[in-house]
C-alpha cells in the first residue's frame, strides 16, 4: 500500500532507536533536522526481559515530553518510524505498525531484545498524535538468504537472518553512490561494528548470508558473548547455576566486553587501551581478531568476489581497532571506513520518502 501525504512545510518526522541504557530520537521537518535527543533511562536495560510494555510506556512517555518541552508541534507530526525488531522474516522495506506487528514485537515471539521496542514505541506514540502514523524500516530480520545458508549440523536447527539491515544496507548504498555505481551492481561485505556486531555478504543486491549476531553466532561483542564451544555452553546449561532467562541474558546483553571489563562502552575502552591498560588492549583486540575472522568467512560466500569491505558502527571511530582488523584482511578487497551509524537520519529519510509516495508501504 501507498501512504502518501500531500507536500507540506509542516510535515514533521521523528525518528526513533532505542538502545542500552538510552533512545535516540531525532525530529525531521522534511529532510531538514530540526530536533535530536539522546534520553538516558538508568537501569533499564535489563528489564526488557522482565516488562517489555513497561518499557514501552516509561518510554513513550519519556519522548512525548521532551517533544513537548522543545516545542515540537505535535498535530504536525504525519510519520514516526523505527527501526524493526524482531518479528518474523521479512523483505527490506518500510512496514506499517499493524496489531499483527505490535503483538509479535510484544510478545516477543521470535526473540526478546530492546530493538522491538521501536515499533511499540513508534505505535505508542502515533496514537496520542491526531495526524501521525507509525512504521518499521528495515528490520533486524530482513531475510535474503541463500538456502544453503540456513543449513546447519541439526535438521532441527537452522540458521536465520538477524543483522542490521538498516545500517549495513544503507552503507553499501552510500558506498555504491559515492563510486557512480548501483547497490545491485556490487558484491559487498559490510561489517557493523556497534553494541552488537554482524558482517553480511551483500550480492548484488540481497544481502546472502551473515553471522546471528543476536544470541550466539560470530564475534563476541560489547554485550554479546558470539559464537561459544556447544559442548562447554550446554554443560553451563545444565549446571544449576542459571535459568533460561539468565543464560539468554548472558549471552546476549551480558557477554562480551562487559563480561571481560565491566562495561559496555567500546569508547571507554579504546581509551583504556590508549591509557596502557594491557587487560583492554588483549580484549579489544580479540574482538578485532573475531570479527577479522568472521568477515574472512564471508569471502568464499561471494566467491572470492569482492568489490569492498565497508566497515562501519560506533566501533569504527577507533583509529586502533580498525587498524587491528585492516591488517588481517586488507589482501581481501580495499577497505572504506564509514564510522557511526546515523540510524536517525537513515530512518527520517525513509520515512520523508514515505510521505513523497516514493517508498511503497509493506503489509506485515
């Protein structure tokens, strides 16, 4: 379906992206930036897997008021947009928030993570506002792969598609302009280097295969534990000391640099690394090795094809932990560097093409 506005001055877009511990959220009077926030929420962000509609709430209620107390007309708000969590596979896309997206998000059916609080959040928020409507784009399950790619070890188990497609596509994107060439026309590797890292091999277009970077699969992350030893991680199981809600916890939120250093911030410990901090530098840098490793896997997938390996996220302003990962691939394809992953812009210009009829709308 077509949701289209008539041009106006006055058609507002927010933006939203919520993260550990905060939500981001820009303000956009077409593609102009008019407002942008960073809104911290203490110790919440474990309670995703306790009370995701809490969550929602204190949330929603968070943003609402900021926009109020810096005078964001409301009524002038026609689209608030997300990032789409995790709900069943979908094609890259701009989906309107329906009840089916809203229940499965909820629920937390395919899997709980504090990205499915974007859609709820943006649905929330559209219904106090007599004028807005609320969408997803480009979902963490955005699912292009190759069939052979699912295949695991257990006919019961199968791989799936979780990355971030917002990010790493519209990168690819800008990569393929910045070179007068087109998206489709490219064979990428794109590596996200954030709270969560994936590496997607990008084929023409479809984005073929990645690692699951949600809860065990490729590097370890700041939060995230990556890809464990089975047999060690079903004896931790077993082993009386967890629930399932805690070993989820574990692997997912709780793994990683935090469970090495005590934090979660990959600028903190750049600067410990910088510091002389030797405990830092051994982590960081096996982080580094990890992903090294990870984007190597995803050469033959292209068959040894590569027009460039884009490396992009927070992670990528650290001049030393670029340098750690350039030095193991650069025999693979030239290397760009995009750092940050502006997902506030990337989501408002979806979001502006929403209103400009020039995006179609998806149905969930």
């Amino acid at each position: 379906m077509t949701y289209k506005i008539d041009y106006s001055t006055s058609s507002l877009i927010v933006a939203i992206n919520p993260r550990y511990p905060f939500t981001k959220v820009g303000v956009y009077n077409n593609n102009k930036l008019i407002f942008l926030k960073r809104i911290d929420h203490r110790e919440d962000n474990l309670k995703i897997y306790k009370d995701c509609d809490e969550l929602t709430i204190a949330r929603k209620k968070s943003i609402i008021k900021e926009l109020f107390e810096n005078n964001i007309p409301l009524e002038d708000i026609k689209v608030v947009i997300a990032r789409g969590g995790l709900t069943k596979p979908l094609k890259s896309g701009v989906y309107y928030v329906s009840e089916a997206v809203v229940k499965d998000l909820g629920e937390c059916r395919m899997g709980k993570d504090i990205v499915n609080l974007g859609g709820l959040i943006a649905d929330e928020i559209a219904k106090e506002l007599p004028n807005a409507k609320a969408f997803i784009a480009d979902s963490v399950v955005v699912d292009e792969y190759d069939d052979i790619a699912r295949v695991t070890g257990l006919p019961e188990i199968s791989r799936k598609s979780i990355f971030h497609a917002l990010n790493q596509k519209a990168m690819a994107r800008k990569y393929a302009k910045s070179i007068g060439k087109k998206y489709e026309d490219l064979n990428l590797i794109v590596a996200h280097l954030g709270t969560g890292i994936t590496v997607g091999a990008h084929r023409k277009g479809s984005v073929v295969d990645s690692n699951m970077g949600f809860d065990g699969d490729g590097p370890f992350s700041p939060i995230r534990a990556g890809g464990l030893p089975a047999g060690d991680l079903i004896k931790l199981c077993f082993s009386g000391k967890y629930n399932e809600q805690e070993l989820l916890a574990k692997v997912s939120i709780e793994g990683g640099i935090y469970a090495h250093l005590g934090t979660h911030s990959a600028e903190e410990v750049d600067k410990m690394v910088h510091e002389g901090d030797s405990k830092a530098a051994f982590i960081f840098e096996a982080m580094a090795y990890q992903v090294s490793k990870t984007i190597g896997s995803m050469y033959p997938v292209l068959n040894g094809e590569v027009d460039a390996i884009i490396l992009t996220g927070g992670i990528a302003h650290s001049q030393w932990f670029v340098r750690k990962i350039s030095e193991r691939i650069s025999k693979l394809a030239p290397i760009v560097i995009y750092p940050g992953a502006d997902d506030i812009e990337i989501l408002a210009m979806r979001g502006l093409a929403v209103i400009n009829g020039e995006e179609e709308v998806m149905e969930y």
